[in-house]
C-alpha cells in the first residue's frame, strides 16, 4: 500500500482528529486559520476550536488579488502565478501560526483549505449558453501539503458544481451536522462578502435550506476602496452612519431580475459590483449623493435584502432564533437595521460553541473530516445539498 493511503487510513480511524482549516473571502481581509478537534462524523460529529487566528494580509497581496478577482478579463500568466504563490503563501501562514501556539506540524492530520474565490459564474446568471455552472478557486493544495509536510484537502466546491449544483453555499452541510436542534428552528446568517443564510428546522429535519441572498459586505467595501484611500471597509460603520438612506437610489438597486427569481440561488461580486450601483444611480437619476449617502443606502441594501430573503423563505415555519457569523456582523448599523425590521436580537454562533470569526474555517475543516471519515449521511433530496463527499486529497511526499 501506498504510505499516504496508509495514512489517510490511519486518520479515518482515529478517536479524535486534529484539522485546521482555512478560510479566505472575498474582502481579502486575511487568511482565517481554525485548529480544530473532531471526533465522530456525521450529526455523531463533535469539534472542539484549539486555536483560532486571521492572518492579516499585506497591501501588496490583496491589490494582486484585486487584480484578477471578478474580471471577465485578467492576465493570465499573473492567474497561474498566483495559483501556486497562495499556495505557498497559506502554507507559510499556518507554520507561522503553529510556531506561534509551540505546535509541531507533525501534530496536525490534515488542512482544509477553500482557497481564494476568483470568479463565480452560475447559469441563473449568466445569458444563455453552453456551458453548466462554474467556479473557480484558486491557491493549489500540493503545495500547500508540500510545504507544511501535511496531507491537505482542498478544492471543495468543484464536486458541488459536478453534482449538477452552483459550487455554494457549501456551509449547509456544516450547518446541518454542527448546529441542528431538536427543539429550535434556527436560522443561521453569514455576512460575508455575500450574505446567505441556512435554515435549520427542528428535530434535525432534512427540510433545511440554503441560499444566497444578496450582497453581504462587498458592495460597501467596493465603494470604501474606491473612493477613500488607503481604507477597505467602512470601520464600525463610520461613513454610513454619518448619511442618510435614499430611498428612491434603494429602490433602484433591488430593479433586478436577481431579486425576482426565488430562494435556493448563489451570486457573488461579478454581480453586485460597481457597476451594478453605478447603473442603478443612473436608473435614478441620482448623480449628486453624497459618499455618505449612497453608503447608508447600500448598508440598508444589504439589510433589506437580508431581511426579505428570511421572511419569504422561513413564514409560516414557526418561531426561530438568528445565529450569526461573517464580517458584517461587526459592522453595527447593519445589525441595528436587521433587528429593527426582524423585530428580533441577533444571536452569535459563539452562543452555540464555535467564536463566529472562527465558523467558516471550522465548516471547511468539518468537510474535510467528511471526506475522510464520514460521507455516510443523507442530506435529503432537496436541490443543492447532494450527499456528496467534496475535496481533493494533496500528498506531502
């Protein structure tokens, strides 16, 4: 037998496995690094977060990364560069944080990397064409395994795609087996740079659900960078704070055919760019807000989006509670609105066990313990949630 099926047999059977997993948005704030203990597999699964930290990226690094993300046209030779350099970049990330937490890299079973989103290209978004639904991660597992000297799972989402699904959100399936209930219907609400959200009846039904929703933080980040330098979100919420929401430029942003198709949906920055608020502006005929304005009005773009989704998808389901996770749950005026229009407080996943920050490494770490001692659960037969296993196995030899 080979020594690293060898290997993964020797993980697979193991009481308690060690897995950090790694998360990278589409904010490019940093690289999210989760040492995590599993035990079991399946809704039997139960984690223990050892250690988190967010590795802060370099300026350098997140204008590269600028430079190819959501483009319909990049410099490809700088695509297949950055590919292996994130790679490599991860790995030297994560041994910087072992040396940190005095961990040996021997210690560790396996990583559980998503890698770095370039581009998300659905058929419910795209005209007409030949071609299926895609999307493309990038940051390559060997050298990740190769550098750390561990074996790396990685690439999560092209099995999703290849099941006849749109490659997200992949977090149901952690939602699912972490968070279920017997007595509580929960919902829980990730802002990230998109905002989705799964819902988790009671009694650990397969009736749950997952979609995406609308924008999360990207529209506003899009604008922060734009037009105040040398910022790349809109800290505590500072700007939108300090304007006013206008109503007629809101209206203008949901004249979308996104938001006149139904639930189950994925979307990302390709669509919610730019040039979706400069079209929308030109719809209104609004060419004179101010900065400040037009952010008080995306942040309520974002919450209203939100808030619509959960009431459309969750009436007449009974009473449930909000768990939420993402960057944009540190932005306050946000929150403040989805309560304001919920009628409800917004709970946190750190409620539930696992530091908010800290969730969507953890989910990636939990698929990657899937892959390799799991894969026996059935996630029911509604559309997006094939019982699939997902990621692709990198060797450190």
């Amino acid at each position: 037998m080979n020594p690293n099926i060898a290997s993964i047999h020797s993980i697979a059977n193991k009481s308690v496995r060690k897995i950090i997993g790694l998360m990278s948005g589409t904010s490019f704030d940093g690289l999210d690094i989760a040492l995590c203990e599993f035990s079991g597999s399946g809704l039997e699964t139960k984690v223990k977060l050892i250690q988190f930290v967010s590795k802060a990226y370099l300026p350098a690094f997140k204008e590269d990364l600028k430079s190819v993300f959501a483009k319909r046209i990049v410099d490809l030779e700088k695509l297949t560069l950055l590919n292996a350099f994130i790679g490599n970049y991860y790995a030297e990330l994560i041994l910087e944080s072992l040396k940190d937490w005095d961990i040996s890299p021997t210690e560790i079973d396996l990583i559980a990397s998503h890698g770095q989103t370039i581009y998300h290209a659905p058929k419910q978004q795209r005209e007409a064409d030949l071609f299926s639904n895609a999307t493309l991660q990038i940051g390559d597992g060997d050298h990740i395994a190769m550098k750390c000297g561990i074996i790396t799972i990685s690439d999560f989402r092209q099995k999703h795609v290849a099941a006849g699904c749109e490659g997200a959100p992949l977090s149901v399936y952690g939602d699912y087996l972490l968070f279920s209930n017997p007595d509580e219907n929960r919902i829980m609400l990730n802002i990230g740079g998109i905002s989705n959200f799964t819902f988790l009846p009671s009694a650990y039904s397969t009736e749950f659900f997952s979609s995406d929703v609308g924008p999360g933080n990207t529209l506003m980040d899009q604008f922060v960078q734009r037009h105040y330098f040398g910022k790349y979100f809109d800290q505590d919420a500072a700007i939108a704070s300090s304007g006013k929401v206008n109503i007629q430029l809101l209206d203008a942003l949901f004249d979308h055919d996104f938001f006149r198709t139904g639930y189950l949906k994925t979307t990302g920055p390709e669509l919610f760019s730019l040039s979706y608020l400069n079209d929308a502006i030109q719809k209104s005929g609004l060419h004179r807000l101010s900065n400040e304005d037009i952010m008080a009005t995306l942040t309520a773009f974002t919450a209203k989006a939100i808030v619509k989704a959960i009431i459309h998808c969750v009436q007449g389901k009974g009473a449930y509670e909000i768990y939420i996770s993402g960057g944009g749950m540190h932005n306050p005026l946000l929150s403040s609105m989805i309560e304001e229009q919920l009628a409800k407080k917004l709970k946190f996943t750190s409620d539930l066990g696992i530091e908010p920050d800290a969730k969507e490494a953890v989910l990636f770490a939990l698929l990657a313990n899937e892959a390799v001692s799991g894969g026996k659960t059935d996630f029911g037969k509604h559309p997006g949630v094939p019982s699939i296993s997902m990621g692709k196995l990198s060797f450190p030899t």
